[in-house]
C-alpha cells in the first residue's frame, strides 16, 4: 500500500516545489563536494627561488589557497616585483627576500626573518635554477660540487633550518622540485640525474624519520614546463639547430603523451595539493607532473 502511494503522481504545484527542493540540496551537496579545502589559510609558506618560472607558481598557487607565503630569489628587485605580483592577485602577506639558496648565511637569514614576521613556517618548497647541461667528459669535479650545492644541498639546507620547528608544532611540509631525471634519467644531463637521485634519496630517508611527527617530505618532479627559462632555451637550441623556436617546444611536447608541454601552475597545484591538509598520508613520495612522459609503471 504504502509503495503504491508512493508511485501515485504528485499534485503539479508539489511536482514543481518536490523538484525544485531537490534539486537545490542536489546542486548544494554538489558544490559542498566540488570545494576541496586545502586548509592552508592559516599557514605559513616559504618558497625558494621563486621570482619565475615553477617556484613563482608554486608561490601563487599557495597565496591562491591562502597562505601568507615568504618567497625569496637571488636579486631583491626581481623578489620583491615577484612578491607584489602574488599579493596584488590574491591579496595575502607575500613578502619577496633577497636570498641566494647556496649561502648558509643568507638562507639562515631568509628562514629567521619569516619567523620574525610570521612566527613560524609551516611549508617549505625547496627549488633552484637548473645546472648546466654537460656530458661526463665535459665534467670536472668542481662542477659537480657546484652542482651538488645547488641542487640537493639547497634543499637540505632549508631543511635543517626548518624542521625543528615542525616537529614541535607537529605539523609540516617539505616539498622539493625536482625533475622527471629522478625516475628516467635524460641524456645529456648528467648532473642533473646524479644530484636530483642523491636529494631523492636524502627526501626519502628523512620522510621516515620525521613521518610520526605530522612532518611529510615529498618531491615534485615536473616533466617539460613552458617557463620563461625553457621559453629563453627553446630559443638558443633553435638557433643553434636552425629551426623555429616553435619547432623545438613543439618536439618537447611531443615526448609526452599529452602532447603539450606543462605550464607553470600545473606544477604549482601539485605542490599546493602536496602542501594541504588533504595530502596528510603522502609521504615520502616523487610525484611526476610530466603528462604522462615518464614510461616506467612507478
Ligand atoms: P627558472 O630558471 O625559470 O627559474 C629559476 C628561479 O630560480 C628563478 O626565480 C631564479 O631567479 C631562481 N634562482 C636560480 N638560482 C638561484 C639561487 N642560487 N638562489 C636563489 N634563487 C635562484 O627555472 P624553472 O624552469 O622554473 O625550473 C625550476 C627548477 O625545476 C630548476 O631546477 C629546473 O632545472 C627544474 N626543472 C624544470 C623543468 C622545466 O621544463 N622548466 C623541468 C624539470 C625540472
């Protein structure tokens, strides 16, 4: 009895108001679902050599979320113009420092001055410009302690200088950009396949050491990114190959199945995603955002 009333058609005024009711909770429980809260709005973030490129798109994507954010790049005038940029789109606290990451002195002086202002850090992303591209006959041993220093002792550095202060508030992130190398190494770049494998090592073994503490170390390895730097390169090797600048970021993103290359914010987003409360079981892990280039199954 009760089945069939309730398959007996409703009044037309109750069809229309039944509709609409559900409709409305439908579209609210929708856009409850759709808002992924990442919980940085009370966060603290630093961001290393980000006055371009992937750091100053992970510095925004941050800021987007609401984190006040300490970004810092060699020059002053770059950081700051970088800083005020974030904090005019998004109108967070960026403060743009000048900091080169291959000092102690001005890195220790970079992590003291957030603390000052903010009281604390919470995120850090680790980053630095490139080294150069070399064969190992090209090689000397000086260029790969310089490599070495700014590519994984940069990001170890920051580190020893920031984590005491997450384990004691029990709540942190590491997150280092990297490179696709670490998962298959790329001809040609030798220094940066051996250095960005020996960070990832370090980021690994650390994550386990800090994991019981709410204290996660991850890294984030972008594929070809469509920066100013990559930009500037497709340009020389066009040059040099006689080609058309387009013909060489077109044969770029046809490495990858996604046939395009990546653009700034879509690193960005990975580390804000890896920053948030929402990647709190995430450790220890290099996550690629490559479209796809990297052929191996992990
Ligand atoms: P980029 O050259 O555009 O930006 C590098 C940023 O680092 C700039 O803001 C620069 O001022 C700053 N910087 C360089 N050396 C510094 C130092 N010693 N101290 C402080 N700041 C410094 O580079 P990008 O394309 O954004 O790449 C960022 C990192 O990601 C690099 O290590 C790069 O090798 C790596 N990566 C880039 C790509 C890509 O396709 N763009 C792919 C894989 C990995």
């Amino acid at each position: 009895m009760s089945l069939l009333r309730s398959l007996d058609p409703l009044p037309p005024g109750m069809v229309y108001k039944y509709f609409t009711t559900t409709w409305l909770r439908n579209t609210r429980l929708a856009e409850k679902k759709k808002i992924m809260d990442f919980g940085l709005k009370d966060k603290v973030a630093l961001v290393a050599a980000a006055s371009s490129g992937i750091g100053f798109a992970c510095a925004r994507e941050l800021a987007r979320e609401g984190a006040q954010v300490f970004l810092c790049s060699r020059g002053a005038q770059h950081a700051s113009q970088a800083a005020e940029k974030i904090h005019k789109e998004t109108g967070v606290d960026v403060a743009g420092i000048a900091c080169d990451v291959t000092s102690d002195s001005a890195v220790q002086a970079f992590v003291n001055l957030a603390v000052e202002r903010a009281g604390k850090i919470d995120i850090c992303v680790t980053n630095a410009g490139g080294p150069p591209a070399k064969t190992f006959a090209e090689t000397d041993l000086d260029t790969f302690r310089q490599a070495f220093e700014l590519n994984a002792l940069s990001a170890i550095r920051f580190a020893k200088l920031v984590l005491p202060g997450m384990l004691e508030r029990k709540w942190g992130r590491i997150i280092n950009i990297t490179s696709v190398s670490v998962k298959q190494p790329i001809d040609g770049l030798l220094l940066s396949n051996t250095v960005r494998a020996g960070l990832t090592g370090w980021a690994k073994t650390v994550s386990n050491e800090v994991a019981a503490h709410g204290v996660t170390v991850n890294n984030v390895a972008p594929g070809y990114t469509l920066t100013e730097r990559q930009d500037y390169l497709a340009e020389v090797r066009a040059k040099a190959l006689g080609k058309s600048k387009q013909e060489i970021i077109d044969s770029w993103a046809d490495q990858a199945p996604i046939r395009r290359m990546a653009q700034p914010e879509e690193i960005g987003a990975a580390v804000a995603f890896l920053a948030s409360e929402r990647a709190s079981y995430i450790t220890g892990v290099t996550l690629q955002v490559d479209g796809g280039w990297v052929k191996s199954l992990f």
